[in-house]
C-alpha cells in the first residue's frame, strides 16, 4: 500500500477511534445516570435496568472496535499493516476498503477471539 494511502487509513482509523471514544463516553455517563437517574417506580427501573443491559452490549462493542482501531494503528506503525496474520500474504486493499482493522486474508478469514 503506498504512504499517501496509508495515511489517509491512519486519519480514518483515528477519526473513528475519537467517534467510538465519545460514544463510549455517552454510554459510561448513562450507565452512572449522571443524566437519568434511577426513578423510584419500580416498573419503570425495570425498564431503566432492561435499557442497562442494551447498553452494556453496545460498550463491549464500542470497546471492542476500539481495541480493533488501536491494533490495526499499531500494524501502521510497526510496517505491518495488511499483512495477514496467519498466511502472511497481503490482505487485498478492496478487503481493507471495507474493513481497515481486518487481520487475515478473505482466504484466511477473520476468526473471532476465544472468550
């Protein structure tokens, strides 16, 4: 990939990073009700506590991708980046397009971590 390139990929995956860090933020901030504070009717914390969960999901998500963007700008900084970390080909550029933190080929694919 060439460094013009590169370093748009590099301003993107940081753009993104502070979009996914404000996001992140917002979800903390409603899961400490610093803005909606747990209300005393017990049927309406039930709901408060169901949208807790919704929005515990979508912080694991957020902090995953941001773990994602964090890895793959680290790949930049080290030449590594589009390699496939277990054929150790090219991932095609048309594959980055799409997913800039990819890690393997479409060969290869992208295999989720164990939990």
């Amino acid at each position: 990939m060439k460094a013009q390139t590169l370093d748009n990929v590099r301003a993107d995956l940081n753009a993104r990073r502070a979009l996914l860090l404000e996001r992140q933020s917002r979800v903390d901030n409603d899961l400490k009700r610093r803005s909606d504070p747990l209300v005393a009717d017990s049927a309406d914390q039930a709901i408060q506590l169901q949208n807790d969960e919704v929005l515990e999901a979508i912080g694991k998500s957020l902090r995953k991708e941001i773990t994602d963007i964090d890895e793959a700008l680290e790949r930049l900084k080290l030449n590594l980046y589009g390699i496939c970390h277990q054929c150790g080909q090219n991932i095609p550029d048309a594959r980055l397009a799409v997913t800039p933190s990819a890690t393997h080929c479409a060969t290869c694919g992208d295999f989720p971590d164990p939990e």
